[in-house]
C-alpha cells in the first residue's frame, strides 16, 4: 500500500516537473520568435524609409531624376542579397544607397548573418551615371557571426567565436562607370574609411554563454563593388 502511495506520488511529481519544462520551452520558443520578428521589422523600416527619402530626392529634381538599380556582384558571391538605387541630384550629384541582408544559418550552425544600410553622395567629373566619380558614404548595421572561415586571413575571431552587435561608420570612394547600352552598365567602386563596431563575444557558434563584450574601431575597405546597373 504504501510502496502504491510512493509510486503515485512519484508519478505526480513527474508530471509536474514536465509541465514545468514544456512552459519553460514555450516561453523560450515565443521569445526567440519575437525577437526575430522584431529585427525583421526594424530591417523593413530601415529599408521603407531609404526608399522613401530616394523616392523625395526623385520627385523634388524631376529634371534632373534619372534612376538607376543595381546589384553588387562580390556582394553576392558572400551569399547577401543587396539592391541600390540612384538618383540624380543636379548635373554632376547624384545620391546612391544600397541595402544587403544576409538572414542564412548554415551547417553546424554557421552563421554571416546582418543587414546593411548604406547611403552615398557623389561628385561626376564628367557628368552623372558617366565615367570618374568621387563620394561620401554612411553606413551601419547589425550582425550575428560565427563559425565561418574567411581567405586571406580575414576576421580569424569567427572561426571559433560567435559575435553580436552592430556597427556604425562611414567613409570615402571613388568608381568608375561605364555604359553599356542605354539600359545598361557597369560600375566599380572601393571605398575606405572607419566602422565603429559595438559586440558582444560568445564561446561558439551555437552556445548561449555570454563571455565578454566590447568595442572595435575598425579602418580599413568599407566599400568593394562591381555594380551591375539597370537605368530606368
């Protein structure tokens, strides 16, 4: 009788201790859906409001508003989808932004992960969407990387270490663009210049332990583009 009572017991406890887990597991589940819903959101509202302000710039210089789209080709190859878009300003000014996101998990978790916002005013030597240019871009974003191994040496923190944050800067370029036909053409830029990088560091790829955070001043390439470009 007694043994029946234990058992009871430990079948009741049991029980209590599942549900306790299953409510822990729903609430860590809503909670990573929700911030994943959140970064989604704020990247939407980055990206309306550049569309929005080229969209202005468009409208208030109808005589002066050739657009262009274009698609950064090596940013690509670092599987980020990116769209720009350019307006011309005036004779020689045109403004230039480009957007990337990069929301891919990989094998064993491996991750490159952020999104990009970077907007560029540009001086034509010539005139605009035509030959030499100079320019002054922003940019800034947020990342989530680990894992990943780069050539050449680059950034050999993220093979063994996840890290979080965001990062703000902004820099000079210069490039050159050729037409191709009147719809389309080519263009080059490279730009350097200063990224403040603000992380959070975790031991792996996958883990959840937070081991350290700080901040980086980076200087070096903030800009390498080969732009295919549809003029509209």
């Amino acid at each position: 009788m007694l043994k029946g009572k234990k058992c009871l017991v430990c079948k009741k406890s049991c029980n209590f201790a599942q549900k306790i887990l299953i409510r822990l597991l729903l609430v860590r589940i809503n909670n990573v859906f929700y911030k994943q819903i959140k970064n989604m959101q704020y990247m939407q509202r980055t990206l309306g409001r550049a569309l929005l302000l080229l969209a202005f710039l468009a409208g208030s210089h109808q005589a002066e508003a050739q657009i262009s789209l274009k698609n950064n080709l090596l940013y690509d190859a670092s599987l980020t989808p990116n769209i720009g878009m350019e307006v011309g300003l005036a004779r020689k000014w045109t403004f230039d932004a480009t957007f990337g996101l990069n929301p891919w998990t990989f094998n064993d978790n491996k991750k490159w992960r952020h999104w990009l916002v970077q907007p560029e005013a540009r001086y034509w030597f010539c005139e605009k969407f035509n030959g030499h240019f100079v320019g002054l871009h922003l940019m800034g974003g947020e990342f989530n990387a680990g894992g990943v191994k780069f050539p050449f040496g680059i950034a050999p923190c993220l093979h063994h270490n996840r890290y979080e944050g965001w990062y703000a800067g902004g820099g000079l370029v210069y490039g050159y663009q050729w037409p191709v036909s009147r719809h389309f053409s080519v263009e080059t830029v490279i730009g350097l210049g200063y990224d403040y990088l603000k992380y959070k560091k975790f031991p792996c790829e996958h883990c959840g332990t937070q081991t350290g955070e700080g901040h980086y001043n980076y200087i070096g390439p903030t800009k390498v583009a080969l732009n295919m470009i549809y003029n509209l």
